[in-house]
C-alpha cells in the first residue's frame, strides 16, 4: 500500500529562479461551470461519454479517451478542470523509419486534446466504454474498460494500435489504478514512448509546489501549499523518467497565444509538461523527462513515461501493459476526544486531537491551533507527535462554559482556511464547593450566677453547632451528716472519703443537664439545688459547688471544657430579743 510519511519527502536539487504568480485567465472562466458540471455528476449524472465511479470518498472520471479526472466532495477537483480531466496516456511513436516505423504514425504523439492541453492534433479513436461495475469493495473494486485506437484519421481507415484502459478503485481508497494494455494492430512492429500525465489542480487550486518520494513505490506531484493536500502519480510499473513542472512551455507564439499558452509562476524558457507531451515524439531515444521536480509554487503538472518499447518494440499481435496509480489524499476532518467533559473549577482539562488524511497517514510535525474561548479564555498552539496527535491541556481557574476551537494549519499560514481540519470540544467547569469550616467547640459565656439558694444559672453562646452538656458537684462531706476523714490505719483510694465506715467517692453529682446549641445563638442551663444540698445550706453549712460545662460542635474536633466554683453560703437569720 501506498504510504506517505513525512520524512520520506525528497526534494530533488533545482535551481530556484524569481517567479511571478498569477492566474490562467481565459481558462479559468469556464471554472464555475466545470464545477457544478462535477457536483451533478457526483450526484448521478454524467456527462456524455464519460464513466463515473460513485466511489466514497473519491469520485473518479474516465473519458472516452482515457482522461481521467477524480474529486473529493471537501476539496474539488484533482485535475484541470473539467469532467474529463486533464489527464492521461499518451502514446509517442518517434519517426525510427530505419526500424520500420509505421508512416501513418511516425513523428506523432496520440492522446486527447484537453480543456487546457496538451492540444494534440492526433487524437485517440473512442471504441468502446463498459460501464462501471462492482460494489466498491476490497473484494469487489469498483471496475471500468474504455477501448481506444491509434488511428491513421478519425475515419478509422487504420488501426494501428488499441489501448484497452481498465480502471479499478475501493471504496475509502484515496487513490485509483489504471492499468493501459497496449496491443500492436498492425502488420509492421512499433516503436513508441508511454506516458502518463496530468495538469495539476490539486484540491482545486491551480497552483502547488513539486514533490517527489523516494520509495518504493516511488511518487512524483505537487502539493498544495494552502491545504496540504498531495496529489500525483505512485509508480507500479517501473518507471523511465518522471518530472514535476509547469503544466505548459513559458513562452509560446507572440501576442494573444503567448498568454494563452504561458507557464504561470515560472521563468521563461520552461518547456512544460505539456510541450514535452506533445513534442514527445522527436527524440528517438532516452526520457524526455528529466527525474527532476520544482520547489517552487507554480502552475504546476506532472509526468511520468516508459521508454522500453523505443528500442525493443512491438510486435504484431503483441500486447504490453503499463499500470500507474492516481493518488490524491485529502485531509481527514479533526478527531478530538473528549468531546464534551464536566470538571470542578481548578482542575486540569485535556483533549486529544488527531488529524490524519484520507489515506491515514497522520499529520506529523504539523501545527494545531487553538482558541479557547468563554470562562478561561486563551490562545495558544502545540506541535503534532508522529502519529498526528497532540494533547491540549489547560486549568479552568474561572467556573463556567469553554468552547475550543481547534484547527491543523496545513499551511502554515496563521491562518484558518477552508481545507484544515478543524473541529471544536467543549469543557464545563463547576464551582468549586466552599471549603469545610474547620470544627470549633469553642463558646462564651454572656452570664453565671448562683443563688443563696443554690441555684445555678449559666448563659453562654456557642461559636458553631453543637452538643452541650453541664455537669454539677458538691463535696459529698458537705452534704452528709456523718463523714469522717479517712483515718491513715484505714485508707481509702484517691478522691474518696470515709462515710459510716465506708469509702465515698469525694464529691457527689448533683446534676447532668445536655442542651443542642445553635451557633451565635445563646443557650441557658438552669440547675436547681438537690435537696441535700436545700439541707445542709439549713444546716448552715457552706456548700461549695463545681459546674464543669463541655460543649462539642457538631463538626467534630476536641471538645472545650470549662469548670466554675460556687460557694454558697447559708442565710444567717435574726434573732429577736
């Protein structure tokens, strides 16, 4: 299969010479017409005589005389200009009487006219013209046979030659084959030179600059500059010679048909592909084309011949068949993935995007340009790895909706244009969530009291949600009428006293309120006095009395705990005399 890689591009060395870039004026304005003729055809219709292939994604056109032209439906036409492109075989038989080259055909070149060349003044004789057949599948190419003759006059008085042109092509293919089986007619051999060529109209423009690949197979066309699209001749049957150059010779007769006939974007002197064409025939040995293609961007063609029969010949009834692949890639559009992608405000988002032509071969080294616009708005441009990704990655600062546009600059130009694949992704960034507050038991306390009575009042407000609970004790010997101190023959354990014989813990739980507190809100805990301690104030005893209060936000974190002491001492009562 046919693989077009970017380092295998070799340029052969060429003498760059000042160029002066213009358009093919009287030409180009049937453009419009050609071009809505392909757009029917495409559709189904077809021009008289000439074979349609409804290939996908290349359309192919073979005239009656074997031209041949072919189009994508994003990029145009591949050949100028019309349905029956400028395009072919040509057969070039030099004069070699000493050989017994045939008179009737001797000095001739025989091909078609063309729109814009090569203008032959002998042409091939249309025999026949099969329809297409087949499904388009690997199995089943697509599959067309037009039949031609060298002829000595359109009358068809003598046939010297017939040419039956079978053509194939796959569906998904960015390329067709022909294959030109040449059969001698007549009763003398024949001394020719085959040639393959075409005048240029890569991806619908005129112009482009030479390119040839080394191989195999080797290749030999012209690349448009704008769109990176790359079309031209891949060899099958070994080739003589080949060229890239103009499409016609820089100068021709004075006046009106040197304009006509000029090479646009070349300096004079030129021959061009078609002049070599058609003058193809006087040179009686060797190529006439030169294994050379021009760096330059000119209104360009390409040509590729097979010189073996010049000296071994043709024998009558013999058959010799030449076979060249028409290739023309086209640019896939622009794969990105994902598409469409949520994150949260702060992370990373990437996209990976792969550009790759009709033939699949990726775009390596290529730049991609990108524009970001809406929440996090940037511009910014990354090179292509070598199986034509790349990986688009960015932090969304801001929340909100971007949109990133996303184009390959085939040219090189800065510029988006019609033929670079582009494509466009989409990243939501959601507000980040506030941070968790961080858990805070602390509170204040707005009031605390404590009556003669032995009621307790403490008011505080808490700084966040939470749980508080008030724990309050008095000294057990305060409450009870009968405690001794432990006697050192008789311990008891740390924080007890002796009670009737009996040790006590130290101090006695009076009450345990627990209370939810709302933050900034104030909460109140009320503790009235036990009856033990209403008892012992009666006694006239002082009570001492501890109010721990532990509160715990909800968010959780260590609990604050603070303790207050309360005396209480009794009423003294008058005593009436």
């Amino acid at each position: 299969m046919f693989a077009i890689t970017s380092n295998s591009i070799q340029r052969r060395a060429a003498t760059v010479r000042p160029r002066t870039k213009t358009r093919r004026g009287c030409l180009l304005a049937a453009l419009a017409g050609s071009v809505a003729l392909l757009a029917a055809t495409a559709a189904g219709a077809s021009a008289e005589g000439v074979a349609v292939f409804p290939g996908s994604p290349l359309t192919v056109y073979i005239g009656p005389r074997g031209e041949c032209q072919s189009s994508y439906a994003v990029t145009g036409v591949n050949y100028f200009v019309n349905e029956s492109g400028d395009c072919g075989f040509f057969l070039a038989f030099p004069t070699d009487v000493a050989k017994g080259q045939p008179a009737a055909v001797a000095g001739k070149t025989f091909g078609f006219s063309g729109s814009a060349g090569p203008h032959l003044e002998d042409v091939y004789l249309p025999i026949e013209q099969t329809p297409v057949t087949g499904s388009g599948s690997e199995a089943s190419p697509y599959s067309q046979t037009t039949v031609y003759d060298v002829a000595e006059d359109e009358e068809a008085t003598k046939a010297y030659a017939q040419i039956t042109d079978l053509t194939t092509y796959v569906n998904g293919a960015p390329q067709f084959t022909s294959t030109f089986t040449v059969k001698n007619v007549a009763s003398h051999a024949l001394y020719f030179r085959a040639i393959y060529a075409g005048d240029l109209y890569v991806a619908g423009d005129d112009f482009g600059t030479g390119e040839f690949l080394g191989g195999p197979p080797r290749f030999v066309g012209g690349q448009n500059a704008a769109s990176g699209v790359l079309g031209g001749f891949v060899e099958s049957t070994p080739w003589s010679a080949w060229e890239e150059g103009c499409w016609n010779e820089t100068a021709g007769e004075a006046g009106e048909a040197a304009e006509a006939g000029r090479c646009f974007g070349a300096a004079a002197g030129d021959e061009g592909i078609w002049h070599i064409v058609r003058q193809s025939y006087e040179k009686e040995a060797g190529s006439v084309f030169d294994d050379e293609v021009d760096p330059a961007t000119i209104d360009n063609a390409a040509g590729v011949e097979w010189d073996e029969p010049l000296t071994a010949g043709l024998a009558p009834n013999a058959e010799e068949s030449f076979t060249v692949v028409n290739h023309t890639a086209a640019p896939n559009g622009l794969q990105v993935s994902p598409g469409t992608q949520t994150l949260t405000q702060g992370q990373t988002a990437t996209v990976t995007a792969t550009a790759v032509d009709t033939a699949n071969q990726p775009y390596a080294g290529r730049t991609l340009r990108y524009t970001i616009t809406g929440a996090n708005s940037q511009t910014g441009s990354l090179t292509l790895d070598g199986s034509g990704q790349g990986q688009l990655s960015y932090v969304g600062a801001n929340a909100g909706i971007d949109t990133i546009q996303m184009y390959v600059d085939l040219g090189n130009s800065g510029e988006q244009t019609s033929f670079d694949p582009s494509a466009t992704a989409t990243v939501t960034f959601t507000p980040k969530p506030p941070p968790a507050p961080t858990p805070n038991s602390g509170y204040a306390i707005s009031k605390i009291h404590a009556n003669s009575n032995g009621t307790i009042t403490i008011t505080f407000v808490p700084v966040q949600g939470g749980t508080a609970t008030l724990e309050v004790t008095v000294p057990t010997a305060t409450i009870s009428r009968r405690a001794l101190a432990a006697k050192k023959s008789h311990k008891c354990k740390h924080g007890q006293i002796k009670i009737k014989g009996k040790c006590r813990p130290a101090h006695t739980r009076t009450a345990k309120l627990k209370a939810t507190g709302v933050a900034g809100v104030p909460l109140t805990f009320t503790v009235k006095p036990t009856a033990k301690v209403v008892k012992a104030l009666k006694r006239g005893r002082t009570v001492h009395l501890t109010a721990k209060l532990t509160y715990k936000s909800s968010l959780g974190g260590s609990p604050t705990v603070k303790v207050f002491h309360f005396t209480v001492k009794p009423k003294k009562h008058k005593h009436r005399r």
